[in-house]
C-alpha cells in the first residue's frame, strides 16, 4: 500500500497539538500580532516591544512547536498552514483573555480610543455623533488621513477604528459597511446661472463646463473623473484649472465663485439648502463611494470602542 501524503490542512492540525501543555501566553500574544500585522516590525510597538524581541519569541515558539510557523520574506512574514491553524484556535480565547485583563485593559476600565479617516468626513459626521459618548466620559484621539497609511497604522497597532473609503486588502482586520457616500456636481450660483443645460441635456451641460474652471484636490481628479465616466459615460478630458489641498478647500473655492467641481454631498448639503452652492445636474443614479468601518483585533477589549463603534453604525444610517 503506497503512503499517502497528507495535505495541508492535516499538517497544520497535526502540528499544532505539538504545541506545549502550558504554552507561554506571552509567546502566543506575539505570535498573534505577527500573524495579524503581517510583519515582524509592525507587530513589535503594537505589543509594546523591541523587533528583535519579537522575532526572539516566534522563533522559541517555533522550536517549542518544532514546525515553522512563518516564511520571512523581503517585505513581511507570510504564515505557514500551522499558523493559520494555530491563530484560529487561540485568537477568541486570548482576544477573550484580554478583555477580561489579560493583556489588555483590565474589567471596567476604559483606554482614549484611536479613531482615524478623511479629515471631512470627520469633521462634518464623525465627531458630532460622537458628541454624546464624549460628554459621557469616552476619550477620544482622532487621526486623519488616506486610507492606504491609516490601515497600515491599524496594522502597527496605532489605531482602534478607521474609515476608509476602500475595503482593506489582505487579512487581519475586520471591516463592514458603514454608509455610500453621494457625490454632487456643484458650482457658484454665478456659474450655475451661465448654464442653460436641464439635467436630461447631459450633453449640453458638458459642452457648457468646458468653459469654466474646473477645481479639484489632485491633478489626476478622481473623483471628477469618475463622475464623468459613470454619469455622462465618457472621459474627462478637461484639466484642473485650480489643485487645492483638501476637499475643504475645494468647497471654499467653488463657493467663492472659483469654477465647479464634484463633492460628497455630507460636506456640502448645507451650502446647498442655504443657496452658497448650485446643483448643476441631477442624475437619477449618482455615483456612490462606499465607506467602510475597520477594528483592529482585539480592539474590542476597550469597552469605549465597542461603544464608538456602535454609535457610528447607528448615526450612518441617517447619513
């Protein structure tokens, strides 16, 4: 009879019951992190260590294991069968350890939490919603950014919660739905009162923005040109007459009587209901960019976070 090799799954369960009887917590929390990170280096401040510690403690874990359970590659650590089979054995019990003391806060007591996302969406949904937890005793340390650097920053253990505007790549942190965002071609009255075109002349509207200047936060305009694509569906050819920094800015601009642009309509519904701003077109499907709400694991030890958490999934369904 021939000896049938085993496959990967069977490796891994195998070799995770040569893990030791007692194994040290403190081996396993590292182990989780790397796992969780994806790399040595953004494991080590998350756990409050040196990176040659970290690799110290996966490598007396992988002899007490005899079984690799990392590849070191030049720009991460990629987990073996054994580590995927060994972080979903121990990740509930030590996230579970932790919020009962064990690593992490201990019963009743609270840590500021770490939230981050897009400057705007902050300012204008974010942070009023959470008005009330901040009256009611929750700490707040808000972080703005791109989504690409703040995940990044999840993964080294700086953040609690981000919004992002994309869906993280890869695995290790949870993410849901928060809310679509709606965007809105807008302009000046002034502009607005130039432009002859209804919302069914498409063709005719953009013939007519040829002529006016056209303000954007980044030469490539994204998100203009996605408006063209998916409402006019066709190419942007214009080019930015104005870059500003942010999308404050670019509100400031087009409410200043600078050109038109395409804004989430979070930031500018009120100029709209008070007349600073003019909706240029109204299609009957505008373009939707989906938020996303991101935790870090374990997060959820704090319980400030939890309470943060749920408060934005209840305010965003008014947005």
């Amino acid at each position: 009879m021939k000896n049938r090799t085993p496959d990967a799954s069977e490796t891994a369960a195998g070799a995770a019951r040569h893990l030791p009887a007692h194994a040290d917590l403190n081996l396993l929390r590292t182990f989780l992190a790397v796992y969780r990170a994806g790399t040595f280096t953004a494991a080590a401040p998350a756990l409050g260590l040196s990176q040659p510690t970290v690799t110290a403690q996966i490598r007396t874990l992988e002899q007490q294991t005899g079984r690799e359970l990392f590849t070191r590659l030049p720009r991460g650590a990629e987990p073996t069968p054994l580590a995927h089979e060994l972080a979903a054995r121990i990740a509930g019990p030590l996230d579970a350890l932790a919020a009962l003391g064990g690593g992490g806060p201990l019963a009743g007591q609270t840590t500021p939490v770490h939230l981050a996302g897009p400057s705007e969406l902050l300012c204008v949904r974010v942070l009023p919603a959470l008005v009330p937890l901040v009256a009611d005793g929750v700490q707040l340390r808000v972080t703005q950014g791109l989504p690409e650097p703040l995940l990044e920053e999840m993964r080294a253990g700086r953040h609690d919660l981000v919004i992002a505007t994309r869906r993280p790549r890869g695995r290790g942190l949870e993410s849901a739905p928060l809310a679509d965002e709606e965007y809105l071609l807008v302009a000046s009255p002034s502009w607005a009162g130039r432009l002859t075109a209804t919302p069914a002349e498409a063709d005719e509207l953009c013939t007519a923005l040829r002529a006016v200047p056209l303000i954007t936060y980044a030469e490539d305009l994204p998100i203009v040109r996605r408006y063209w694509r998916t409402v006019f569906g066709r190419q942007l050819t214009a080019r930015a007459a104005v870059t500003v920094p942010n999308l404050y800015a670019v509100l400031s601009a087009v409410n200043a009587g600078a050109g038109f642009s395409v804004l989430p309509r979070s930031l500018c519904q009120e100029h709209l209901d008070s007349g600073r701003l003019a909706l240029l077109h109204a299609p009957e499907e505008p373009p939707l960019n989906t938020l996303f709400l991101v935790q870090r694991p374990g997060a959820e030890a704090n319980p400030h976070v939890v309470r943060v958490r749920d408060t934005l999934r209840r305010a965003a369904r008014t947005w």
